[in-house]
C-alpha cells in the first residue's frame, strides 16, 4: 500500500512529486507498475475506482496529473 489517506486510497498524493516527470521514471520507481495510463484522447471506461492509480500524460508521455479513479 502507498499510504492511508482516505481521500486518496490509491496513494496518488504520495506520488504527486512525479507530476512533471517523464512517465519512464515511474516505471523505474515502480510507482506505475499497477496504474492506469492515461495519454490525451484516449478512450476511458469512466467508472470510479478509488484504489485504482492514474497516471495522466501529455502527448511526450510527461506526467501531468496523478489521481485516483
């Protein structure tokens, strides 16, 4: 588990340090290895899932925004 937040139970604000990191280096840290990868227009199933990481990417796969869903 990354955390006990609550609002967060996926632990995206433990990880909010990587916003503005190439995607690469949360693979390399493992923090990535269960999320969802979110590149822009792509396609989602919108259902929450509160344990469920995200990690949102602009198109040169930088990190944009970690979030539960």
């Amino acid at each position: 588990g990354w955390g006990n937040d609550p609002r967060q139970p996926c632990g995206a604000n433990w990880l909010q340090g990587m916003v503005g990191q190439p995607l690469s280096y949360a693979y390399a840290t493992d923090a990535a290895m269960n999320a969802r990868i979110l590149r822009p227009g792509m396609i989602t199933n919108m259902m929450y899932d509160a344990q469920r990481l995200n990690f949102h990417v602009d198109s040169g796969d930088t990190i944009t925004r970690i979030a539960c869903g």
